[in-house]
C-alpha cells in the first residue's frame, strides 16, 4: 500500500459520517429546489459553486422572490461570515500545504470540515496536508453527489413534496434552538427575534432582511466594542 492510499483510506473513514449526512441533507436540498420549479443541473451547479450548504437554501428561495442582489449579497455575507474564524484557526495546520491544496482548503471549508480537519490527529507517517485535502474533497463532493441525486430523484419521478418548501424554516429554527440552549446569557437570541419583528412592521418584507442583517452587524459592533473595553479596564486594574 503507497503513502498515499493509506493517506486516502484514513481520510476516508474520518471523513465517511460527514459524508452520510451531507448526501443525506444535499438531496433534500435537490427535492427543494425541484418542489420551487428548477431543473435537477441548477442545485447540482449551486452545490458546486456556492459549496455553502445553508446559504444555498436561503438563495434558493431568493430566487423565487422579486430580484434584490443586495439582499443576495448581504445575506451571504453574514451567513458566511463565520467562515472566516474557521480559516483563522486552520492557519498554523494548512501554512505547509502547497499553493494549489490551500485554494483547496480555503474553498472547501465547511463547518464540518472544519470540525474534522481542525479535531484530526494524524499519525507521523502520514502526510497532514494530503489528509486535510482528501476530508475536505470527500466532503464537497459528497455534497454535490446529494444535491443531484435530489434534484434528479425528483425530476426523474416527478416529486412534488408538500411542505418541503418549510424545510429551510425548520433548519434555522432547529439551529436557533440549538444555540438558544446553549447559551447562558439569551439577550442576543432575543434582540435577534426583536429587530427581526421591527424591521419587518417598519421596511415590509421585501426589505426587511436588509435592515434587520443591517442592525445585527451594528449590534454585534457595539456589544464586542463593549467587551473589549471591559477587559482592557480589567487588565489595568
């Protein structure tokens, strides 16, 4: 067996839940879009460009709206913003890996491939940057497998699922859930759900994603400008 075979197997077996639940979660992201009208190519080319998993929901029902690109542009960049940090902390694993493998990273960051990747140790035989690689591809790919398979599932026996529509209402509230027991201090969870209300009585639906993503970057602002303060008059004390 050559360096990189065992290289690709242990990559494999990290990487195979992952995989599951991306086939498993991407294919009803292609009965998704197939219920909203596109064809079974439009999910499998989103999957591959945008590789964004939960902005590729919210796109997609954007583009079933009346067009506003600044709210495409935004909402995209606030979803995604977390993704930043991820490469943060990745830095110190990936500053080996030639140039072509760390376009690679970069783009193939996901949350689970963060999770995998940052969490691995790695025998010394083995060669770190080709495992990173090779969970990271197996993952994307995977992705893309699912969302095709969904889409074309759908074409195929023409599937026309009621309620599927509220599957990426469902996502947040579950992941809204989720951090809401998490936490120990609510404030953020609740002025979310208040400024989300506000905006939505003030601007109207159509414009209400904008401010309220607007007022949230401005609120995260203050609260962390807030914090730093304390803990630079904390340290002089």
């Amino acid at each position: 067996m050559t360096a990189n075979q065992t290289e690709l197997s242990f990559a494999f077996k990290k990487a195979f839940p992952v995989m599951i639940g991306y086939l498993v979660l991407a294919a009803g992201y292609g009965l998704y879009m197939h219920n909203l009208g596109f064809s079974f190519w439009f999910p499998t080319i989103m999957a591959a460009v945008i590789y964004g998993g939960s902005v590729e929901f919210i796109v997609a029902s954007l583009l079933v709206t009346r067009f506003a690109p600044w709210n495409v542009i935004l909402v995209t960049l606030v979803v995604g913003f977390r993704q930043f940090f991820y490469s943060l902390a990745m830095l110190d694993k990936y500053r080996h890996a030639p140039r072509w493998q760390r376009l690679l990273l970069i783009f193939g960051e996901s949350d689970e491939t963060f999770s995998v990747n940052y969490s691995l140790t790695i025998p010394k035989n083995l060669n770190a940057e080709l495992v990173y690689s090779y969970v990271t591809v197996f993952n994307y790919f995977s992705w893309i497998a699912g969302a095709f398979l969904g889409g074309f599932s759908g074409h195929l026996l023409g599937l026309q699922i009621k309620g599927l529509d509220f599957m990426m209402t469902a996502l947040f509230i579950v992941l809204f859930l989720e951090q809401f027991l998490k936490e120990q201090n609510h404030l953020s969870s609740i002025s979310g759900l208040l400024i989300t209300a506000i905006s939505l009585l003030l601007v109207g639906e159509n414009y209400f994603l904008l401010v309220t993503l607007g007022l949230l970057v401005i609120e995260y602002g203050i609260k962390y400008y807030l914090e730093q303060k304390q803990v630079f008059h904390h340290d002089i004390d």
